[in-house]
C-alpha cells in the first residue's frame, strides 16, 4: 500500500512539474574576441538575457536573418545586451570582421537559441 502511494505522489509531482515553464536562466556572456565571438552559439532559456563583451578590438553586435533588431558597436570593456522572450533561433555577426552573402554568414558569426 506504502509503496502504491509513493507511486501515485511521484507520478502528480512529475506531472505538475511538467506543467510548468522552465525559468529564466542567469545572464549569459558572449565575448567579442579578436576575430571570434566566444562561444559563437548558445541556448538559452526564454527570459534569459544575453550579454556581449568587447573583449578585443572593436565589434558590432548585428542582427540578421529577419527575425530581431540589433546593431550596436562595442569596443573593449563595453557590453549590450538583449533579454530574449521569444523562442527561435537569432542570429548576429559583426560586421567589421564578417561578410554576408545571400544570408550566409562567414567569419566573426554566431547564434543565440532559444527554448
């Protein structure tokens, strides 16, 4: 009898824990290295925002792709950011160290995914 009961528990927590969204995680930093964003790709939780970190040179930090607006310039030691509520895949790059050619980038390119 014990044991059919902890069954039926396990099972409704399990359920309404299933129920539930997914909280937002802590901010998570993307750094503009000299050449590279460091890591170019993440996935995030929906409500996460996203930081990017001048860490050599300067960058920009440039939405393509159609799906968000962004296109600031950071330098070392300066940051901008965007808390993503949406789920989809954003993609940027920085324009000075990359290239765009029919919506494929190459170079200094990344991606944010959000779940």
């Amino acid at each position: 009898m014990r044991l059919a009961r902890r069954a039926i528990l396990l099972g409704t927590v399990s359920i309404l824990a299933l129920g539930q969204a997914l909280p937002a995680q802590a901010a998570v930093t993307i750094r503009g290295r000299c050449n590279f964003f460091d890591p170019a790709r993440v996935s995030v939780q929906h409500g996460t925002r996203v930081v990017w970190r001048g860490a050599c040179a300067t960058h920009t930090v440039t939405a393509y792709g159609g799906n968000w607006s962004k296109d600031v310039t950071i330098s070392q030691g300066q940051t901008t950011g965007k808390t993503f509520r949406q789920t989809g895949v954003f993609k940027f790059r920085c324009r000075i160290h990359s290239t765009l050619s029919d919506g494929v980038c190459t170079g200094m390119c990344g991606r944010v995914r959000v779940n």
